[in-house]
C-alpha cells in the first residue's frame, strides 16, 4: 500500500533531506529548507519512449534548421545575437512590473507572420490577455491557452506545430507525473525539463517567464538558469521610465548585451541609442560629473559617472558606490591619495552611475578618479569630454580593449575632447590636462 511521508528540499539548489537543515551542505544557503510530501510505493506513469536518432555529420546538419528568427526589435534582436534560433529556450526574468508579460507579448505578436504562435497564460485568464492586449494595440493571431497542465498542452502543440511558445510563467504550470505542486522546485525542474525536449524535438522557439526572489534572484533552483539557453534579466526600478534588459547567459552570441526600453500606454519602445539617455544634457552638467567610453558586451556606450566629496563628521569617512564595484572605488581614491595628493581622509565619498547602469569593466577608473577630483576640487569638467583608462596602482594608465570603438561612439555624439592611455600617461597628467 503507498504511504506519505515528508522530505525537506532546498528552494535554492533543490538539494533533498530526510530532515529539516538551516544550511544547505551543497549551496550553502540559510533558512532555504521547505516541507514537501511524498508518497512512497506509489505506481508512476510510464512515460512514451521516443524513438533516438542515429548522430549525424556535423556537415549533413541543414543550414536552414539554425537560420535565426528575427522578431522586428532590432536591438532586441542584437541582444540575442541576431535573432532567436529556433529550438532555443528563452528565459526572461525580472521584478514584478517590470515588463516581462508585456515584452512576451509583444514578440508573441511580431512572430506570429511566421507561422503559429502560442501563449501559454497560466497566470491570466483568455479575457484577461485579451485586455492586456487591446491595451498594447496588439492585433495578431496568436493562440492563448490559460492552461496550467503542461503536459497536455504539449501534447497539443506537438498537432500544432507552432513556431514559437510562450510560457507566463514557469512558476504556474505543472506536470501529473511529478509529485509535487506547481510553482515547487521539482515541478520547475521537470516542467523545463519537459520544455527543452520539446523545443529540441520540434524546432519551436520557446520563451519563458520565470519571476524573480526577494534577493534578486530568478525563483526556483539554479538549475533551471543551466538548462535553458539564454537567460534575459530586466535591471533597473521598475516604477521607472526605462527598462534595461541584459543578457546574463547566451549560448548563441555574447553576454552582456543590453536593450534599453522605454514604458508607455502602448507597452515597451525600444531606444535606438542609449547613449544619449545615459550621458544626459551637457549644459547641465555641473562638478563631479564625467562621461566614461564604455563597451557593454559587444557595444560602445557612453555613461555619465557622478562623484559627491565633502567633509565627514564622523570618525570614519564613508566611501558608498551605486553600479560600480566598491573595492575599486576604494582603490581608485587610495591612488588618487598616495599618487596625486588628494587628501580625501576626512572626505565622504560617494559614487554613481546615471541612469541606473552597472559598470564593472577596468576601462571606467579614468573616469571615476576624473570625477572624484572634479568634485573635490568643485571645478566642473569640460562639456565635450569623454574619459577611459584602467587605473594602475603606481597611478599610471593601462590601455583597454576596443579603444577606436569607444572614440568612434564619442565623436558620433559630439564629444571632441579624449582623454585616455593613448594621451596620457599616469593620473597626474589626467589631472593637468582636466583642470588646465
């Protein structure tokens, strides 16, 4: 006779045990342990066994089976390397109302001149994509199914046939032969598992919607970011104007990448050149403010580092960092101490990035320092000025990757004035020349 018993498993990694743990020996995190009942004994569905292909030469592969699918977004299509490849699987992820259903729709739409696509709304019902789409001006064919059985819907797709399949979201389908309920880390492991061997099997592009944890993280384990092929992750606030989408993971093209979208009635836009959202008006631009080259992933992008320094009253400065690395902010004002004489022991310093961007590349410490002695000194820099360079620890300039891309960027959008390692040669040349 079956029987029901209890197990714990690790909603990080989904590591199992008899017993309850506070830390989990195989991803070590605290406090991730919930109760799952099993029942043991228990007769499983068989599954169909499909018949294995024989290996093929890498030369009999038909070219056509990898041509990419563009969806109309050109630069969402450039984040994933130039379009979706079929038999790909997609993961988008984000914070709640940062536009994931909306983007999924919208593409939904665009590919539905391609053949069928389906949209697979476990968290709405038909009238309520139906709205959502009157909302976004959408007017496509596309197949909604608010179902959250998986496996019958796969079944149904494989008469079907479609070019593409969203899923919104992964967290709300499930599949009768795991023993668990929707949204647990058994039924997200098996549920993508299920996905990747359909997408595989039939060429069908698949996206998927997966909702994120209170630290940031994509919900359910790990795994799941291994199994799929692209993982897409919208950063920045989501009550904000913009929305950033970055490539975390890219089997087909480069990491890194983003598409900055812009948020209206009629749902996302794209912005053709961030750039200019990022560096801001020139006019306005006061003390401690510097524009860095930048390259994200395989683009050049200028971005506008900002630097407040003023006088402590407490014991310790404070060094705060928003989007850049805090050990090297911490050692870009050590070089600018022990290498130009900016005496900023008793200074607060605090650095960010405009517009909510991450910098973590070595290019971007010219600027930083550039921006932290324009605000020490309250001496503004000049408006047509675009600054690059990795900061050594003796003060000098190494040189950095894609250099003529970077200046190319910068004279496309008016900036005549370069400083970096080609012009200069430590920091306290950077500093004569910005403050001449």
């Amino acid at each position: 006779m079956p029987r029901t018993r209890s197990i714990y498993f690790c909603s990080a990694c989904g590591f199992e045990s008899p017993r309850w743990l506070g830390r989990c020996p195989q991803c070590e995190a605290w406090n991730s342990f919930d109760e799952r009942p099993i029942t043991v004994g228990a007769a499983q569905p068989a599954r169909s066994l499909r018949r294995v292909e024989a290996p093929v030469p890498l030369r009999a592969i038909d070219e056509k089976s990898v041509e990419r699918i563009t969806t109309g977004l050109q630069e969402f299509d450039l984040l994933l390397g130039g379009g979706i490849v079929p038999g790909s699987l997609t993961l988008i992820g984000g914070a709640p109302g940062a536009g994931k259903s909306t983007l999924a729709l919208q593409i939904a739409a665009r590919l539905c001149s391609r053949g069928p696509v389906v949209y697979l709304c476990g968290e709405e019902s038909a009238g309520q994509v139906k709205l959502r789409a009157r909302r976004l001006n959408v007017d496509a064919d596309v197949l909604v199914a608010s179902e959250t059985n998986l496996r019958g819907v796969l079944e149904q797709l494989d008469r079907t046939a479609p070019v593409a399949l969203v899923v919104d979201s992964i967290q709300t389908v499930w599949l009768p032969e795991s023993e668990s309920y929707a949204g647990s880390v058994t039924q997200i492991r098996d549920c993508t598992h299920a996905l990747m061997e359909f997408s595989k099997r039939s060429g069908c592009a698949t996206l998927v919607v997966g909702h994120v944890t209170k630290d940031g993280a994509i919900a359910g384990p790990r795994l799941l970011e291994h199994l799929v092929d692209t993982v897409l992750y919208f950063e920045g606030e989501a009550n904000g104007e913009y929305r950033i989408l970055r490539a975390y993971k890219n089997r087909f093209g480069s990491i890194d990448e983003i598409c900055v979208f812009a948020m209206g009635d009629a749902g996302l836009r794209e912005i053709e050149n961030p750039s200019e959202l990022f560096v801001g008006h020139r006019a306005e631009r006061a003390s401690g403010s510097c524009i860095v080259a930048s390259i994200l992933g395989s683009r050049p992008l200028l971005l506008e580092v900002q630097a407040l320094v003023g006088e402590t009253t407490l014991g310790t400065p404070r060094r705060l960092a928003n989007n850049v690395d805090q050990q090297r902010l911490a050692m870009i004002i050590a070089v600018l101490e022990r290498r130009s004489g900016l005496q900023l022991g008793n200074h607060d310093v605090y650095v960010s990035v405009a517009g909510g961007l991450r910098v973590v590349e070595p290019a971007a410490d010219l600027g930083i320092a550039l921006a932290i002695a324009s605000s020490f000194r309250n001496v503004a820099l000049s408006g047509d000025a675009v600054a690059y360079g990795e900061l050594g620890l003796s003060g000098e300039l190494r040189a950095v990757s894609a250099a003529a891309r970077r200046e190319s960027e910068a004279r496309k959008l008016g900036y005549r004035t370069i400083w970096s390692p080609q012009t200069l040669r430590d920091v306290d040349d950077a500093l004569r020349r910005a403050f001449a």
